[in-house]
C-alpha cells in the first residue's frame, strides 16, 4: 500500500491540475458571464467527452500493456507499442477534431440545449474538439509513463499547462470578452502544451523508447493488442458518457437554472472523484505490472486492499466536502436559486460515492491482467439498466429537479457485481492462487 500511495499522490496532484482547467472555466465564466453561460458550458462537456473517452480507453490499453511489458523486462515490445500508440493518436485525433467540429449543433440539438444558451454552448463545444488532438496525445503518453511506473512527471506537465490556462482564462474571457468560447480554447492550447512537453520529457527519459514527434508506422500485433485490450474499456467509458448525455437532457429540460447548479455543483463533486481516479491508476499499474512478473503475492496483498482504502478515502474527503460546501458554491455564483440545487446535488452524490470508489478499484485491477469482459458488461448495465432508467422514472413520476438519485442506484448496483466477481469467478480464483 506504501507503494501505491507514492504512485498516487502524484496523479492525485495532476488530477487537481486537470480538474482546474475546468473548475477555472466555471469560475471566471460563473464570475464574468452570467448564468446562460454557466449552463452552456455544463451541457457542452457531455459530448466531447463520450468520443474522447473511447480514446483515453486506448490510452489505458497502452498502460496495461506497457506495465505487463515492463514487468516482463520486454524492451522490444515496449517499443513496438509506443510506435503504435503514437501512431493510433494522429490517425484517430485528427478526425475526432474536424468531425466534432462540424457536428457539435447536431449532437447540441439532439441534447435539447435551451436556446438562451446555444451559441455559447456551440463555439464551446467546437473549439473544444478542435483541441482533441492534444487531449488524446497527452493522455496517450501519460498512459505510457504510468504503465513505466512515472507517475511523477504528468505532474509537472500540468503545473506549466495548468498555469497557461489560467493566465489564457482570464486574457480570453475577463479581458477579452470572448465568453464560453474563450475558456475552450484556453483550455485548448493548455492540452496541446502538456502534450508537447510530455513528448519531450519521454524522448529524453526513456530514450530507449524512441517515442516519435510524429507516427513512423505500427506493429500490426501491437495494434491489435491495445484495440483488443483498451477499445473495450474505451466503449465501455464512452458508453458511460453517453449515459451522462442521456442523463444530461433530462438536466436541460428542467432549465438553465438548474443546469447552471447542476454543472457548479459538478465542480465540487469532481473533487472526489480526484482519489479515485488516481488510486485506479495505481491499482491498474499495481496490477498489471505485478502480473506481468508473475508476483502473484503482491496481487493478492493488494486486490482486496486497494478498493477497499479507495473507498474510505472518498467518504471521508466527501463528509468533508459536504461540511463546507455552501462557501464554496458561492464562488462560482451568488445566485440563491443556483446554490440550492446546487448544494441539493452536492449532498447526494457525495454520499454515495464511495460505493462507485470500491467498483471502479476492482474493475482496475481485473482490467490490469486483461480480463475485461466481465467489467464491461457491468458497466453498460449499471448505466443503461439502472442509471438511467431510475433517472427517466424519477422525471416522469417524481420530480425531475431530484434525477441525480440515479447515481446512487447505479454505483450499489456496480459494486455489489464486481465483489461478486471477486467471490464468485472461477477464471480470477485461478489466477489468484495459481497465476494462470
């Protein structure tokens, strides 16, 4: 466990360094814009990142197998995979940034974006596909460095982007008056930044990888190895962004009002999830590398543990969260409307999130040996058969303004299957004890 948290701490900084870029947006737009604009740039999220997150699951394919690699002592391989994967990022980044661009009032359309909102949500959306590109190289190469076991170098890289996008936050929308659109491509170029850095730092750390400023070709082998590994959990994630989408319509027909609380109180709750994404990582790492060695001792000292301290953590730092909530609400609004539903999500989620702390640590370490079948399936359940089902019965027969009590339901469901994985799996009891 000692080793993990060293893992972690540093991605919990980082994590605090991403959750900045967009908790800066929020705060300047909430401060210099207006409400309209608050709500905008809470709906426009949703969509932009149901097509990254397929590629941050390839980025954590990569991971997987750079960490089973490194494990392995295979330098070849590891070289192999790091040609692919710079490879992967031109040829699907690219595309991910001309079609959002052009798609985005299609799929803001679809969303029902109010029209008091929609040319902020519109130039927001488009100017952050455009910045795809450096999102997906970034978290690309981070994956990398974590599936080394450096999880200290993302860290700096977001120190310097994150200091960009502030210092571009308040040029672009305080100073210029660029509105949602300004704080997109802050946020933009701070991601190309960290991208550019990262690839740096890699060729003169690791030289032996040889990881190239632009793609020199692939291992077919490789390829097929981090789409069969990473795909699956990228359509898993995207699939649980879409639901967030799904979810997110039901928001914006409650009205900008309540999406404006609704994308403050995200704010808040995206503090949680901090540690849990960080400890995720470290338990992937953990592992995946672990397996790799085939030191199947440390596997079962940390498969049980892991999770269960991500949980603990998350519900601590959560009463906390709630205890204090009300005076940070009110730096990004003053509205009284906005802060009680605001503070009315906040108390519910978290609550509950030390349940989806647990599921998603499991899931991370089965993931990290490559079974990922299992997880994905109950992620897709957890969504589409209980999210979001309890959320359109909670508009429909309830009050739509309480639809965030789906989220608890989902996160019980999710972590009830994957402890029953854990006792009830043949294929993990095996590799538990034997290793096979």
């Amino acid at each position: 466990m000692r080793n993990v948290f060293l893992f972690a701490i540093p991605i919990i900084l980082g994590n605090i360094l991403q959750y900045l870029y967009t908790t800066v947006d929020t705060l300047v737009i909430g401060n210099y814009c207006g409400e309209t604009s608050l709500a905008a740039v809470g709906t426009s999220a949703q969509p932009v990142e149901v097509l990254l997150c397929i590629f941050l699951g390839i980025g954590s394919g990569v991971s997987i197998l750079i960490s089973q690699y490194a494990g392995a002592k295979d330098a070849n391989r590891m070289r192999r995979a790091v040609d692919t994967a710079t490879f992967f990022v031109y040829v699907c980044g690219i595309p991910v940034c001309i079609i959002g661009y052009f798609a985005a009032p299609l799929i803001l359309g679809w969303m029902g974006a109010p029209a008091d909102t929609w040319d902020a949500a519109v130039a927001y959306t488009r100017i952050v596909f455009l910045g795809a590109l450096g999102n997906i190289g970034y978290n690309m190469n981070a994956g990398i460095l974590r599936g080394l076991g450096d999880s200290k170098a993302s860290l700096w890289f977001l120190v310097v982007s994150c200091i960009a996008n502030i210092v571009l936050d308040l040029l672009f929308v305080a100073v210029l008056g660029m509105d949602a659109g300004g704080a997109a491509l802050s946020t933009s170029l701070a991601m190309y930044l960290s991208w550019f850095i990262s690839i740096i730092y890699i060729r003169k750390k690791f030289p032996d990888l040889g990881l190239p400023y632009f793609p020199k070709g692939f291992d077919a082998k490789e390829l097929k190895q981090i789409i069969m590994i990473g795909l699956p959990i990228g359509l898993n994630n995207s699939l649980y962004s879409l639901g967030h989408v799904a979810v997110q319509t039901l928001v914006n027909a409650q009205g900008s009002v309540f999406m404006a609380g609704n994308s403050v109180a995200g704010r808040v709750t995206g503090l949680t999830n901090i540690a849990i994404t960080a400890l995720s990582s470290a338990a992937t790492t953990f592992s995946g590398q672990n397996f790799g060695a085939g030191n199947f001792d440390r596997l079962r000292q940390g498969y049980i543990r892991i999770p269960m301290i991500s949980g603990i953590v998350t519900l601590a730092f959560g009463l906390g969260m709630i205890s204090f909530r009300m005076p940070i609400l009110r730096i990004f609004t003053r509205d009284e409307a906005v802060l009680m539903y605001a503070s009315r999500y906040v108390v519910v989620m978290l609550l509950s999130q030390w349940f989806y702390a647990i599921f998603n640590g499991i899931i991370c370490i089965v993931n990290g040996v490559g079974l990922i079948r299992y997880s994905t399936i109950v992620n897709i359940l957890m969504l589409w058969a209980v999210r979001i089902p309890c959320a359109y019965f909670i508009d429909r027969y309830f009050d739509g303004t309480y639809i965030m009590l789906s989220f608890p339901a989902s996160f019980i469901f999710g972590m009830v299957m994957m402890i029953g994985y854990y006792v009830f799996s043949k294929k993990w009891k095996e590799i538990i004890r034997t290793g096979m």
